[in-house]
C-alpha cells in the first residue's frame, strides 16, 4: 500500500514538473515578445484652453476624442499602446499644484480598445499645461524593452510651468540614449506654441505637425502609430576621412558621421562587376547658419577620376539639404575580376552664423545600397532614350509613309487638273 501511494506521488510530482517546463519557456516566449513589442504613449494637453470651438465647427476636445476612437480602432496588434493627460484633473489657481497636473489615462500595454475609449470619454478641458512634467512621466512609462518606443504629444498652448522648459526636458530624454522618439502636434497654434513644440520634436528626431482640421489631427496620430511598428535601421556611427586613401571601407547600410564647416569626407565602397552602388547624403544645420548653402556627393575612382556626381543646394527656408547618386558598373566575362573601389567624396557649403560655434561638425547621414545591377539590355537606357527608341523609329516611319502618300496625292490631283 505504502509502495503505491509512493508511486502514485511520484507519478504526480513527474507530471506537475513537466507541466510547469512547459510552462514557463511558454511564459518566457512571451515576455520575451513583449519586450521587443514597439510602445507608443500619447499625450494628451487637456487644460482648459481645449475648450475653444475653432476645429471645424466644434471644439478641440471634441476633435482629439473623435481622433482618438479612430486611432484606437487602427492600432495594429503588435503596439503597446498608452495614454497620459496633462492639465486634467486640478481645477484651482495654485500653480505648484497645478504642475503636478498628469496621469497615466490607459497603461502602456496590449490594448482593450473598449476600456480606453470609455476612458477618453470621461476627459473634460480641466486645468493648466504642464508639459514638462508630463514628457518625464511619459519617458518613465515607456521605460525598457528593446522596440521602438514613441510619444506623441497634442497641445493647443504652451507649457505654463516654467522654468521647467520642455525643450530642455526634450533634450535631456535624447541625451539618455534610450532611442525614444517625441512628435508634437499643435492644435491652431500660435507662433509661440508652434515654437516651443516644434523644439521638443526636433530635440528628439521627431516630427512637428500644424492640425486645424479634424482629419488632420485623425489622419496624422494614426500614422505616427503605424509608423512604431515599422523596422526601424540604427545608424551605424562610422569616422569619414579627409582623403579616400585613409576612408573606412563601407558595406551597405545607414551611417552617420560629422562635417566640419567648409570640410571633406571621404567613404570607401566595394562594387563587383554587375553591381550598381547606390548612394544618398543628407546635412542638416543643427545651428543658425548663413542662407545660401549646398552639398556635393562625388563618386570618384582610387586614381581621382569622377565616376558620377549629385549636388543639391538650399537657400535658407529648410534645415536639411540631400542629394544621392548611381553607379552601376558593367558586368564582366571574366568571373574572377576583382572589385573595384569607389571613393565617396561628401561636401558641403555652410558657413555658420556670427558668434555660432563650429564644432563639433554638423550632422551628416549616408546612406550606401549595392544591389545587383540591371539583368539585360532591355533595362539599360540607350542614349538616354531607353525604350523610346522603339517610339522615334514608329514616328520616323509613320512619317516617312504619310510623305510618299501625301506626294502622289498631290501628283495625281495636278494630273487630274491638267487633264481637265
């Protein structure tokens, strides 16, 4: 009896040990996946000045609630998706209190798309605008995992919680290293609104967005969302040369680097024959620079003879300039022809702003593709024309018969005329 109630035991323990292995690696399959889940947190301002009727015959409360359900339908499966309010709870005048003004609406999570609408529907314009305050809570929400984690923030006014500058805040969240991104959206914004919140976006690598429609507003958050869920490609940070003999030798991929003013950076790319090297440059003027400016991507052979060459300019009205070039080089019949190395050669034409600092250098990104070139003379352009030629020989010959046609018409009709 006691040897069967021994047995039995161990069958049991056997079976619950097993249960619980295949358990748990079901569990850490799941942690796991939510780590590398992207996170979006969107902000909302509620304060009272989201009252005012000027979206399209109703107010801007209004606006972002209709903008919200639609999001929410939207959201795509794989977004960890949050909500926090600023402004939506303290009603008095006491502007310390006031600043505490923020919480988390909806938790950062899978989303039950029932329990956040309900609670969207209970907000109501309240109180001040601690934006600040709520970028930092907003960070500390989406805090961990390894996806891409994003904050989308819709204010109508600015922050009103100074010294606590949200430009700073902004900046302090990039210099965490933590790859959180922050877009704004201004809901009919004034100058200074539009500022101040165009700072915060660009302090990230965000975007800024003027919403004075409804579906503006709609169509903008839900791409934001979407765009979460997106691969995102990490730069890969790489240190150009001021010649191509001393230039790192690059694969393709997205890197980044810094130009001085007035200086030359020079990249190294392997091509094989049959390959077409693709590649594009951006500079953006992280600083008040003169108007007037330009870039020049050169691709250029190891003796210094230009291949190819893009250039763009700019005249002050944008912060980024770009250009991109191709190479396709010719196949080979003999398969054991090396590679060839090309020199990139990037320059451009800032000259920064009296009293503006010029170092370090202003940010450059490059971006390097080689891919197989074109697989036959039909995808080869011929003389420029590529496949028009087949349209000029048609022209040509329509031509050519409606002369002979029209000329013995004419014959004939002073034959007749004659005759007559």
């Amino acid at each position: 009896m006691i040897r069967r109630q021994r047995l039995a035991a161990g069958v049991c323990a056997l079976l619950a040990a097993l249960t619980a292995g295949i358990a748990f690696p079901a569990g850490a399959v799941a942690d796991e996946t939510d780590q590398a889940a992207p996170k979006v947190e969107l902000v909302l301002d509620v304060s009272g000045s989201m009252r005012t009727r000027d979206i399209d015959g109703g107010t801007r409360m209004a606006a972002a609630k209709q903008a919200f359900n639609e999001v929410l339908d939207a959201t795509p499966e794989e977004v960890r998706l949050g909500i926090r309010t600023l402004g939506a709870n303290y009603r008095g005048d006491d502007r310390k209190e006031g600043c505490k003004d923020t919480e988390q609406l909806y938790p950062v999570g899978p989303l039950n798309r029932t329990d956040a609408k309900t609670a969207v529907a209970t907000l109501a314009p309240t109180g001040w605008t601690p934006i600040g305050p709520a970028l930092l809570k907003a960070a500390d929400d989406l805090n961990g995992g390894d996806g891409t984690r994003r904050i989308v923030l819709i204010s109508d006014g600015e922050d009103t919680c100074q010294p606590l500058d949200p430009c700073e805040v902004a900046r302090e969240i990039a210099a965490k290293g933590i790859g959180l991104t922050i877009d704004t959206l201004g809901l009919v914004p004034d100058a200074k609104t539009r500022d101040q919140l165009s700072c915060i976006a660009d302090a990230t690598g965000g975007t800024y967005t003027d919403v004075r429609h409804k579906e503006e507003l709609s169509d903008r958050v839900g791409e934001l969302v979407d765009r979460a869920a997106e691969p995102v490609v990490t730069p890969v940070a790489t240190d150009g040369a001021d010649r191509c003999e001393k230039a790192p030798t690059l694969k393709s991929g997205l890197y980044t680097d810094r130009a001085g003013f007035g200086q030359q950076r020079w990249y190294k790319v392997d091509v094989e024959p049959g390959q077409e090297l693709r590649a594009s440059v951006s500079v953006a003027d992280d600083r008040a620079v003169q108007p007037n400016y330009g870039v020049l991507l050169r691709a250029v052979t190891v003796h210094g003879r230009e291949i190819v060459r893009g250039e763009a300019a700019g005249t002050g009205r944008t912060d980024v300039v770009s250009t991109g070039l191709r190479y396709p080089r010719p196949d080979s019949d003999d398969d054991a022809a090396p590679a060839e190395t090309v020199c990139l050669q990037v320059t451009s034409s800032f000259s920064a702003a009296s009293g503006v600092k010029t170092t370090p250098g202003l940010p450059l990104e490059l971006t390097v593709d080689v891919v197989d070139g074109p697989s036959g003379h039909h995808d080869v352009a011929a003389f420029g024309l590529g496949r028009g030629w087949w349209l000029l020989g048609t022209l040509v010959l329509i031509g050519f018969l409606a002369g002979l046609l029209w000329g013995w018409l004419s014959r004939w009709r002073v034959a007749v005329w004659r005759t007559n």
